[in-house]
C-alpha cells in the first residue's frame, strides 16, 4: 500500500491557494492597468484644446476660430465614424495587442503634434489620432467585462471611468505647462509617457482567453462572416432601447463638458477664469462619486433583483433631470453648484453601468462591436448638441437648452425602465 505524503499535499494545497488568489487579485490588476490607460487617451486629446493660445503663435492658421474648429471636428468625426469599426476589429482580434498598439500610436502622435510647424501637418496627426485612440475604449471594456463576470463588474467598469475624468482634468493643465516651458515640449513629453507605458502593458496585460472549443465542434464550426455581429445587434430589440438609452444622455454629458463653464459664468455673473475652474472640479468630483457609487450598489443590487443593474442605472439618470433644470434656471451659487454636484453623481451612476447592462443582452463574442456603435451614436449626439447650444448660447437661451435636455431625459428614462428586463446578468 502506498503511505500518504503530507508534504506533498501541503506544497499541492499552498499552489491551489496561489493559483486562487493570483486569479481573484489579476481582475483588478488588469482595471489597473486600464485606468492608466484610460487617462492617457482623454489627456492627450484634452491638451490641444487648451494650448490654442500658445500654438497660434507660431501657426498663424490657428488664430482663426474656424480652422480650430475644423481641427477639433476632425478628431469627433474620425472617432465616431471608426468607433463600430473598432468594436468589430476587437472582436476578432487580440484585444491586448490592440490596445497597446493604440496607446503606442496615439502617443506617438501627440510627440510629432510637437514637432508639427504647418496646420495641414497639425490636421492630419488629429484625424490619425482619432483612428488610434477610437481602438481603445470597446477593447477595454469587453475585456474588463469578461474579467469582471461576478458581483464586481459595475464597479470595476466604474473605476476605469474615473481615469477618462481625470485624463480630462490632467488635460485641461496642457497650458500651464505650455506656459512653463512650451506647447511642442508639451507634447513631446506626453508624448514618451504613453509609449514607455505602451512597453509596461506589454510585459503585464493578458487578454481573457475564451472556452477551449472540442476540436470536433471546431470543425463544424463556420467562419464567422465579418459583419454579422452588426446583423444580430440591429435585430435586437433590448440592443435598440440600450443604443437610445446611451445616446440620449449622451446629450447633457457632452452639454457639460463643452458648455458647463459658459453657463457658470453667465447665471453666476463671474468671469470665465472662475468659471472653468469651478465648473470642471465640480463636475470631475461629483462624478467620481457617481461611478463609485453605482458601481458598488449595482453589483450588490443584482446578486438580489437581475434588474438590479437597471434600476441603479435608473437612479443616476433620475438624479440628472432636477439637475438640468437647476442648471437652466438657477441664479445662485449654491443652486448652480449643487445643481453640478448632482448632475455629476447621477451621470457617474449611469456611466458605470452602460457596459454591464449591455453585458445582460449582448454575447461576450459581441459586446465589443455593440460598445463600439454606442460610442459612435454618443460622440455624433454629442457633435449634434454642442452646435446647438452654441446657437442657442448666441441668441441669449443657454439656460433654456440644458432645461429642455431634462425633458429627452425623462422620456429615455421610461423607456429604459419599461422595455429592458434581462433574465440573465452575464449574456454568454
């Protein structure tokens, strides 16, 4: 008879517990990772926008309002249009090596951003980048999702937003140093930041391998066509509702970030360099909250209700409708903040459950394509609103603008409430 061996068992049960741990901790090593890269993409975006000043010196065409835009339009066009594109390519391919050849390219155009000398060279690095940075956000996200398949999804998702909000804030610092040194060391140095980050994520991300197929199932298996993960999104009614229920907020998220400091200033009556500040730090703080927040009583909603998810999302959009109309119509200082603090924590919610709730009606093999069309329909409802306040801001209504965004609001609500009800938290 063979004597048991209790060291081997002890050095076999020390491996087990290894093996568990490693798999329990890389989930969130990979949010880690993520979040870093999160802040890289919004950051480098986010600096040209402020370093205007400080670049029409030496390109003269900068000085004019409508080349800037057509400079700033190129990215938001390029970015939207690629999004679907993306979102397919990631399901297809290595989400790892995709997200590092992103991070890699992007970083290396915002370093030749600083060597650029023309308008024409400044126009074309834009528009590359927003090919390279459009690759990023669906691979992430799918690939957080995947790792994140229990009770930490939300939040997980969550806290890799926080790092877009704060490469924004960052962003918004790319004239204080261009002032301290100059707009092209600026760039040059983001620049190398992102591309020695580009070599870490090499050494340290993994993508999330998928069930090994029986090689006989393998055989019978056919080649999946390219675009049929669009065939079966667009023949989804839930997907329909989600692509409304994300674009519609789309509307007032991308009214705050691009008219919030306009607003402050005008029913504030203080000037704009009070305004930005105040506007920007409000909005990042509160919104931080928001996804820290939603997160944790998502996760913690849905193990009790599978609409969990949905009604927490729910809460987040909710808390932005009063908040609209305080913005709109608020003339005091604690109204106008309060009324950002709380439009902040509502959009956080909402934010940090896009994905999961997506991950409720869409296959893992598709959550990428259909994140990537959520992103399109976004920044073009974006595009579309940001124009319009601007003429709305030329004729003196502003106000009325954000308060009529309460009403689109309201009514995507309903129907997120009424239309989504998932039966399963994890679409396999």
């Amino acid at each position: 008879m063979c004597q048991k061996q209790p060291g081997h068992t002890l050095f076999f049960n020390k491996d087990m517990n290894a093996m568990k741990k490693s798999s329990n901790v890389y989930p969130w090593v990979v949010v880690a990772l993520l979040w870093m890269v999160a802040l890289l993409n919004y950051m480098d975006r986010q600096m040209l926008s402020t370093m205007k000043d400080a670049m029409q010196i030496d390109i003269v065409e900068l000085q004019s309002a409508a080349n800037f835009g057509r400079l700033m339009a190129v990215f938001l066009w390029i970015y939207g249009l690629m999004s679907p594109i993306s979102g397919i390519i990631a399901d297809r391919l290595n989400r790892k090596w995709l997200i590092v050849g992103s991070l890699f390219v992007w970083s290396f155009v915002t370093f030749l951003m600083g060597r650029a000398e023309t308008f024409e060279q400044i126009y074309a690095l834009r528009a590359l980048m927003g090919v390279s940075e459009a690759l990023y956000i669906p691979a992430g996200l799918s690939l957080i999702a995947d790792y994140h398949t229990g009770g930490s999804r939300s939040l997980a998702v969550g806290i890799h937003m926080t790092g877009l909000y704060t490469g924004q804030a960052i962003g918004g610092f790319g004239a204080t140093v261009a002032a301290m040194f100059s707009w092209q060391t600026t760039f040059h140095w983001f620049g190398i930041i992102g591309i020695v980050y580009a070599l870490i994520l090499m050494l340290f991300l993994r993508d999330k391998k998928s069930e090994v197929v029986p090689v006989a199932e393998k055989s019978k298996t056919e080649k999946v066509p390219l675009f049929k993960g669009l065939t079966m999104l667009f023949s989804n009614i839930a997907f329909w509702v989600i692509l409304m229920y994300f674009a519609v907020p789309s509307l007032p998220g991308w009214a705050t970030k691009n008219w919030l400091p306009t607003l402050f200033a005008e029913n504030l009556d203080i000037p704009m360099a009070q305004a930005g500040p105040l506007s920007t730090i409000t909005i990042a703080v509160s919104s931080f909250i928001g996804v820290i927040l939603g997160g944790t009583l998502s996760d913690r909603w849905v193990k009790k209700n599978i609409r969990g998810r949905i009604f927490t999302g729910a809460i987040g959009l909710g808390l932005t409708i009063p908040s609209l109309l305080l913005l709109g119509y608020g003339d005091s200082f604690l109204a106008i903040v309060g009324a950002g603090l709380l439009f902040g924590v509502g959009y956080g919610m909402f934010d940090a459950n896009n994905m999961p709730i997506l991950c409720q009606f869409v296959s893992s093999k598709y959550r990428a394509t259909a994140y990537g069309v959520m992103n399109m329909t976004g920044v073009f409802a974006g595009a579309f609103i940001t124009d319009m306040l601007g003429k709305w801001s030329d004729g003196g209504n502003l106000g009325n603008g954000f308060a009529m965004l309460a009403v689109v609001v309201c009514l995507a609500l309903a129907a997120q409430l009424y239309f989504l009800r998932p039966t399963v938290d994890n679409m396999e």
